[in-house]
C-alpha cells in the first residue's frame, strides 16, 4: 500500500511540475489561459489524496489498537484458562483428599444396626473380628454341650438347678 501511495504522490508532484511550468511560460509570455486553474486543480486532488491517506492512516492505528487491546484480551483469557485448569485439579485433588478422611465416604467392612458406616483403624478391626471368632467358638461349644446333655440325660435342663434343691 505504501509504494502505491508513494508512486501516487509521485505522479502527483511531476503533474503539478508540468502544470506549474506551463502557467509560468504562459504568464511570460503575456498569454493568460487555464494555467492557474490547472495548477490549482492538481493541488485540490493531491490535498485531497492526501486526506484520504491520513483517513486510512488512522483507521489502521485504530484497528491495530482494537488489535492490540484484542490481543491484550487473548492473552487474559490464556491466563484465566490456565488459572482455572489449575484451580480444578487442586479441587479434585482436595476432594479426594478429603473422600480419603471422611469416614463417612470410606467404605468400611463393618456398618452398624442403624446402617451407619465406622471406619475402625486396622488394629482395631483385627480386635473386633479375633473376639467375633473367640465368641463364635464358644457358642459353638455351648450348643455343642447343650446338644450331649439333651442326648445323654434326656433333659435340656436339670431341675434342681431351677427349684434350688439339692440331690
């Protein structure tokens, strides 16, 4: 665009040249003619190529402002982006944090008569399930007595154990 502004402005500058060398060859030699008109003709359409050019001038620095400023809001946007890809993952890695120690989020093999879960620390859990077992032994051997003294004396339970009698 610059060259052919330039080139313009060139051809410009020669025609008004010309035109001004012919209006003072005719005003010497005592002719008048259409010189001074021509002269300033040239000079109203290089004035108003000129006004044309500045107009174009400041509608390219205004778009590279709007470009500028756009690029400005790219960059802006590049940066929240990232701010907020950030802050995600910190969010789920705080949230699974947090599932970690919630009990109430852990799962846990032991859940109570409400159906509330408890998470007991391992040690506590090998306690619970040793005394269950250590329990079901002995009503295993409980019923397995039950069972002998049903078959051997025919009785569940020995009346003078009730009235409180002695044999």
């Amino acid at each position: 665009m610059s060259a052919v502004a330039e080139q313009r402005t060139a051809a410009f500058a020669t025609e008004f040249n010309e035109r001004y060398i012919a209006w003072t060859n005719q005003l010497q030699t005592g002719s008048v003619g259409q010189g001074q008109a021509a002269v300033e003709d040239t000079l109203r359409r290089w004035r108003q190529y000129n006004a044309e050019l500045l107009a174009q001038t400041d509608s390219v620095l205004s778009n590279n402002n709007q470009i500028t400023s756009l690029a400005d809001l790219i960059s802006q946007v590049n940066e929240q982006r990232s701010m907020l890809a950030k802050l995600q993952g910190e969010a789920s890695t705080r949230t699974d944090q947090a599932n970690v120690l919630n009990p109430r989020i852990k799962n846990s093999p032991y859940t109570n008569i409400l159906g509330l879960r408890r998470v007991f620390r391992v040690s506590t859990w090998n306690w619970i399930l040793a005394l269950s077992v250590l329990f079901g032994l002995l009503a295993l051997l409980a019923l397995v007595f039950l069972v002998y003294r049903v078959v051997v004396t025919g009785e569940l339970v020995v009346p003078k154990l009730i009235m409180g009698t002695h044999r």
